[in-house]
C-alpha cells in the first residue's frame, strides 16, 4: 500500500509539533515562580539601624537555579558618596566568624567618590549565612535579598550597600536622601523578577522603605526590564 510522501510529510510535522507543545506544556506548569512577598518585608533591627532585605518566594514546581539578583539606583553621583571622614569606626556589620577571616574596620568600600561608577545592575547578596551571591530557591523555600544597612548615627546616618561579597566588602555608602531604583532577581532557568523601591530617611534620623507592586499592565511593558 503506498502511504504516499505527503502522509509520510504530515505525520512528521504532527509528531513535531505535537512534542514541542507538549514540552512547552510541561514547562510551563513545572517551571519555578519567583515572587516578592510585598507584606513580609519586615526590617531587621540592631544597636546601630537597620537592615532592609527583599523577600523572594519560589511557588513554582521546580528549582529556581542560581538566582543572582542585581541593584540599580537612579541618579546616584559622586555627591551622594559618603566620605571617609564621616564613616563609623564600629558599624557593626556581619563578622564571619566561622571564616576566621580578618576584616576591615570599617570595611573596604568599592564605589568611592575618586572611583566612581553608576550604580548599575551591581551584584547584591542572600541574607544567608555566607551571604552567597549565588543560591538555588527549591519551591516553596523563602529566602531574602541583603539590600541594604542604615547606619544610624545622631540624627541621622547613611546606608550601607553589600557587594557580590556580601558584607566583608561593601558597594557603597550614601547620604541619607530619599532615593529610588530597583532589584532584578535572576534564575538561570526562568525571566527575572522586578522590584521597584523607595528609600528614604525622615527628620528623626529613621528610614523608611518601600517595595512597590507593579500594576496590571506592567507584564506588557516592552522594556521592564530596563
């Protein structure tokens, strides 16, 4: 019997097209999902301020795999650097002990006002202990994004920004201006996540910060990445 090319042709392309959407079915409903839980920012208090970190959720199926996340602040120049006169001796950041390292005090500061460079998709730390700069998030695992440290003093202070390093170096240290910009968490294996945010210090030295949900249309924005 002769099946002919044509049923030969069609039967392939089925079958091809038929594994395809299969394999981007699966993917889809076992992919990670990589959430911000906007009610759970919740800040972590110590004798010298206060730490602000992002909480990030999986509630996908699979392993988030090596999710980095990234920081960029808007219109930060070398005006907003704090300088070197004016850092605390003691800010009392993470020691590592279980490293046995020798670190120090203050800690090295790799954004300075003679070394200046934008604060651009620069690498952030996981509140975790080691502070990775890399981690996997199985689901249903919480983690948290070190963003920052305000470092209080007086009246007021100056934040503090962890590198890929986490605490042991430190990105930068800024005046206490309200400022804005946002996190980009990154999976290997799935878009990054987005999350706008506003920093700001009030008249009595506290600060304040403030995760911003996106809104309805912000999925069909071109460049949310941006």
């Amino acid at each position: 019997m002769d099946i002919g090319f044509d049923n030969i042709f069609a039967s392939f392309v089925s079958l091809t097209v038929g594994a395809l959407l299969g394999s981007e079915v699966t993917r889809y409903f076992y992919k990670p999902r990589v959430i911000v839980k906007y009610k759970d920012i919740d800040p972590l208090e110590d004798q010298t301020g206060v730490y602000w970190s992002i909480q990030v959720e999986n509630n996908g199926r699979t392993v988030a795999k090596e999710c980095i996340a990234v920081l960029t602040l808007y219109n930060i120049g070398v005006e907003h650097i704090v300088e070197p006169e004016h850092i605390d001796t003691n800010e009392d950041l993470p020691q590592y002990r279980n490293e046995d390292i020798d670190l120090e005090t203050p800690r090295k500061q790799i954004v300075t006002s003679r070394h200046f460079r934008p604060l651009n998709r620069v690498a952030l730390c996981w509140s975790k202990l080691g502070n990775p700069d890399v981690i996997g998030i199985n689901p249903g695992i919480n983690q948290a994004i070190d963003l920052c440290k305000f470092h209080k003093k007086g009246d007021s202070g100056y934040f503090i920004f962890p590198s890929e390093d986490g605490w042991r170096r430190v990105r930068v240290r800024l005046k206490p201006e309200k400022m804005k910009g946002y996190v980009l968490i990154c999976p290997a294996n799935e878009f990054p996540t987005r999350v706008d945010f506003e920093l700001s210090v009030a008249s009595d030295g506290n600060s304040f910060f403030k995760a911003i949900k996106p809104g309805f249309f912000y999925k069909f924005k071109k460049n949310k990445f941006d």
